[in-house]
C-alpha cells in the first residue's frame, strides 16, 4: 500500500507555478502549498512580487523549500529570468504549473463588442502566457530527461460562451498540442478544468448569493463551489509518478459543472 502512496510523492522535483503570489486565498497559492507538503521545492511567480514572497514564506516557514519571483508571464525576457532564477536556485525545472490568468478582472464584453486591444490583452496571458513559460521551461525540462506540465484552463470553456471561456479552450488546444508534440521526451502535458472555485477571486467575481450561484445551485450534480484545496489532489496526480501514463487530458474538477444540463 506505502509504494501505491509514494507514487504521489515528489521529493526532489523542482516545480514552477505562476499566478501563485495574488490575491490572498489563491488557486496558486493551494497548489504552491501541495507541490512544496508533496517533497517538491517551488517557485512561487505571479506579477505580484510581494504576494509572491508571501507564499513562498509560508512554505519557508511549514518547512519546505521554495523562492519567490516576479513574473509579467506576456514578456520573454521576464519569464527567462524566472526560469534562470529556478534554475540558480534548485538546479533545473521538472514541473510547470500554468495557473496565472485574467479572470475576476474581466468586463464581461460581447465578441462583436470587445476592442481589440483588450481581446489582445486577454489572449496575450491565458493562452500566449502559457506557451511563454513552457518555452522557456521545457528546455530544463529535457535536461532533466522529462517533465509535467498542467495548464489550468477552466468549466468556463465548457462550452466556450465568453471571451474568458475562448481563452481558456484555446489553452486546451495548447494542452493537447504539447501533448502530442512532447510525449517521447516524457513530458506529460494536461490541463485541470476547476468549476467554481472559492478563491478570494472566485468569491469576488460570483459571491455566493449571487443569482449566478443560486441558478446553478439548481443543475450543477454534486456541489456548485470547491475550495482551492479541493483541486490539489488533482494536480499532485497530474505532476507525481502517478500520473506518468496520462497525457493530453483535461480533469475536471467540479462537482459535476459540465454535466450540468
Ligand atoms: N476561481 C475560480 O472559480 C476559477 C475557476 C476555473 C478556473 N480558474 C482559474 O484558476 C486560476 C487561478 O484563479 P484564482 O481564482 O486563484 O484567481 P487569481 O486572480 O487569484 O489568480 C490569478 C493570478 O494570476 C496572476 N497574473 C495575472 N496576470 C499575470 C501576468 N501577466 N504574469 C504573471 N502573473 C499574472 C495574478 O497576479 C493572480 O495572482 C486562473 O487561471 C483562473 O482562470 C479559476
């Protein structure tokens, strides 16, 4: 049973994760956590540099290994010195974990509506963002003779029915391309799809009396709201020996979202 369990390990691994220094209560900064009480030593990256530090400081104090750094995931140089700053630090790079994203600050503008410019501004950070880091990060990742890779796309592109939701297919389309492009190297890559998810953003985009909330209270199977340690179990099977097997797959987690009718 112990060997089952250690599959879920990853003691020496060295793991990215980006949007994980943001607002307090942060899908990134549960996953940062997971990866660093799962054996991994982290980089913690978001733009916000402080928050940033902030995460890395709570893992730094439950004793595990982690460096924070800011990151503006849009400009290459910026997302090379992240990779050169975990690489500095812990040797190389094993797992990327493609969280930061646009989403609670979006106008909620029409297709036909939107400027181009901020149809630009979105892309350029959910989708071109994560293709930035895996970039930069994949390099190491071959030195180190393979590699994970888990994009954090969203029950939003399910189906795609807002400028945030295209964003987020298109990251799928990414996922499946890398996938595909990757797998001889042994680089797994697959995506997590969370459905409504407590963060302090989620809370502020929908709060929880929210007509939103309480429509899909109605169809959703199970439960309509996961807290952001509900995702991480996911996530440690998608970037532990665990999940050696799997590639080019989106996990939902969300009790049910995308079967809603
Ligand atoms: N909360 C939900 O209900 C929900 C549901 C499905 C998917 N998601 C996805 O989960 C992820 C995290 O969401 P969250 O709820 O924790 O939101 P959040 O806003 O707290 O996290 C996003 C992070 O990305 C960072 N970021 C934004 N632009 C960046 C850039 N250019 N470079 C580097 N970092 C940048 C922000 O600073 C922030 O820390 C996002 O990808 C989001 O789309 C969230």
């Amino acid at each position: 049973m112990s060997f089952l369990l250690d599959q879920f390990r990853i003691p020496g691994k060295v793991a990215v994760v980006t949007g994980a220094g943001g607002r307090g209560n942060s899908i990134g900064r549960a996953y940062a956590l997971g990866l660093a009480s799962a054996g991994a030593s982290v980089v913690v990256a978001d733009l916000n540099a402080a928050g940033a530090q902030r995460v890395c400081d709570e893992i730094l104090s439950s004793g595990g290994k982690a460096i924070a750094v800011g990151v503006d995931i849009t400009q290459p140089d910026s997302v090379a010195n992240m990779a050169k700053a975990a690489a500095d630090a812990f040797g190389g790079v094993d797992i990327l974990v493609n969280n930061a994203a646009l989403m609670a600050e979006l106008a909620h503008a029409t297709a036909i509506d939107i400027p181009l410019e901020e149809w630009n501004r979105i892309m350029n950070v959910n989708l071109t963002g994560a293709l930035n880091c895996a970039k930069a990060i994949v390099p190491l990742m071959r030195q180190r003779g393979g590699g994970k890779i888990v994009n954090q796309v969203s029950g939003g592109a399910f189906p795609a029915i807002s400028i945030y939701g295209i964003s987020k297919l298109a990251l799928v389309g990414l996922t499946t391309t890398l996938a595909r492009q990757l797998g001889r190297e042994k680089i797994n890559v697959n995506a997590i799809a969370p459905g409504n998810t407590t963060s302090d953003a989620g809370r502020m985009l929908t709060p929880d009396e929210s007509p939103f909330i309480k429509f899909l209270e109605a169809s959703v199977a199970m439960r309509v709201r996961g807290a952001p340690d509900e995702l991480v179990g996911a996530l440690l099977l998608l970037c532990s020996p665990a999940g050696d097997w799997i590639t080019g797959q989106v996990l939902h987690v969300d009790g049910g979202w995308v079967l809603r009718p």
